[in-house]
C-alpha cells in the first residue's frame, strides 16, 4: 500500500514540475509583449491589462465550449470565491503591469519573483505547506539566480524610484495571493481552466470598472472611453495584443494553475522562477542576443534551486514510506 501511494505521489510531483516548466516558458514572452505595446504604441498600463484579459476570456469560451463545455459551468456555491480570485488577479495585473510599465521588464521581472518568497511564508502560515531549510535555499537561489539572468545586478538598471520598486514588490506579493488562491482552488475541487476562465472573466470586469473610475485615481488608465481603442488602426499593435493573452497568458497561467493541482503553491511559484532565464533563451533564439557569463551563471543558479525542490521532495516521499 504504500508503495502505490508514494508512485502515485511521485507521479503527480511530476506532473505538476512538468506543467510549472512549460507555464515558465510560456509566460516568459509576456514581459517583452508588454514592454513593446507601452514603448511602441504608448499604450496606457491598465487599458492594457483590460485587453488583455477581455481576449483571454474570449479565447478561453470558444475553446472550452468546443472541446470541454461542462467546464463552463460552476456551481453557485463557488461564485464568491472566484469574484474574490478575480479581484486578485485584477490587483496583480494592475500591478504587474505598471511595475513593467515603470521599471523595464528585466527590474519589474525580479520584483514579481519575490513572490516565491512570499508564496512560501504565506503556504507555511495560511495553508501549513512545508518550510525547512532547503526550501529557503531554494528560495535565496532563486532571487539570486533571476538578478543574474535579468542584469538587475548593474546599478543603472534601477533607475526608477521608490514608487516604481514598490510597485514591483507589491506585484510579487499579489503573484504570491495568487498562487495561494489557485492552490485553495484545486483544493476545493475546481477545475484549473474553469478557474482561469471566470477569474479572468471577473478580472476584466474589474479592469473595466477602474479604467473608467471618474477620480483616475490609478495611472495608466482609459482618461476617457476613447481611450480604449487607443490602438485605432493599429492592427500590429491589436496582434501583439491578442497574441499576448491568446499563447503566453492562456497557456502560461493555465498550466500554472494545472501545476497547482499537483504541487503546493511555494514548489510551482519556485518552478516558475526560471521565466527569465527561458526569457533569455527566447531572445537568443529569435533576436540573436546572446547569453553574458553572469546570465549563464544566473540560469544555472535557477535551475540548481529547481534541482534542491526536486531532491527535496524525494527525500520527503522516501521517508514517508519508512
């Protein structure tokens, strides 16, 4: 018996590593997406987020109503949590999206990844995840290894002020509310792509209701309802847009909220610290950049902290089985 539950446990650990890799590739393009649509076209931070996740929700209801359409209902019961999920999300876009805005993808990008921190005090103390000492390694590995990666280490990276990295900081700490909800989520037997589809539904209904609050106490919004079609004609700046949300943001938070299914929410927000080093890898493959020896160092240090999860969580089934 306990044999076929510690197989069983090992299978599904590896599942949720598998899916929490690709979901780091995938959402590896989101910070040069959003980059170019703020350089290129000057588009305003939270009109972004808005499109951003209207063409999720509308990529999201053609394909599941094709291929899985009982995953487009939810029971009543559920609806106040995934409002509550929703308005989360619409916090962390809100953020992640002006902290990239303001600080450049590579600053805004180590903000966000303290989440992993984060995500492992609050696991510990909300949901009673493990905490020892190398998932801390781990952690320390990990911001490390995306200060290397990111170039964050150069003093001139950080030209923005205090607003700009407070922003940031608080983009990892709604990455890391995040990653606890989706993790409540499976735990309360919700399907991860019905999940992503009504939190980004009610996220957009959030987005909406701030872009168009009369004070604009937020920047970055629609100043006017014109604002919203601040693209126009601009069917390259619209593409990049809908590509945004239709590939990296569907397929990278989708599978991340897969790989919670399988994994507590301090392991798969570890996982995904390695977005920037496939940042790297992509810009390698597609622009020709190429990799500095601290970037390499930085990605080896990435995946070493991967590495120490992994030999973790084997040491942990092996002794469950004594």
């Amino acid at each position: 018996m306990a044999l076929g539950k510690s197989s069983g446990t090992h299978s599904n650990r590896a599942r949720g590593y598998t899916f929490a890799l690709i979901s780091a590739a995938f959402l590896s393009t989101t910070a040069i997406l959003i980059r170019y649509l703020t350089q290129i076209y000057n588009l305003p931070a939270l009109v972004l987020a808005f499109w951003r996740d209207l063409f999720v929700v509308l990529t999201l209801l053609p394909a599941l109503g094709l291929l899985r359409a009982d995953l487009l209902r939810v029971r009543r019961h559920h609806l106040p949590y995934l409002v509550g999920y929703g308005f989360v999300l619409a916090i962390f876009n809100i953020l992640w999206t002006l902290s990239v805005a303001s600080n450049g993808a590579a600053v805004a990008t180590v903000l966000a990844y303290t989440s992993a921190a984060f995500t492992t005090l609050l696991g510990w103390w909300l949901l009673k995840e493990g905490l020892d000492g190398s998932k801390l390694l781990a952690v320390t590995l990990s911001l490390a290894g995306c200060v290397m990666v990111s170039g964050a280490w150069q003093p001139a990276t950080w030209h923005t002020g205090m607003l700009g990295i407070l922003t940031g900081l608080l983009s990892g700490l709604g990455y890391a509310a995040y990653s606890l909800m989706g993790r409540s989520a499976s735990k309360r037997g919700l399907n991860p792509w019905t999940s992503l589809l009504y939190t980004f539904g009610f996220a957009t209904v959030f987005l909406l209701c701030s872009n168009l609050a009369p004070e604009q106490i937020l920047p970055g919004t629609a100043m006017r309802p014109a604002d919203f079609l601040w693209l126009g004609k601009a069917w390259t700046g619209w593409g990049v847009l809908f590509l945004l949300a239709a590939v990296p943001t569907v397929a990278g938070f989708g599978l991340y909220n897969v790989s919670l299914s399988y994994l507590p929410s301090s392991v798969a927000n570890l996982i995904v610290t390695l977005e920037p080093a496939f940042t790297g890898i992509v810009a390698y493959l597609l622009l020709g950049e190429r990799f500095s020896g601290m970037q390499i160092g930085g990605s080896l240090v990435l995946l070493s902290s991967v590495v120490l999860l992994r030999i973790r969580e084997r040491r942990r089934v092996a002794s469950d089985d004594v």
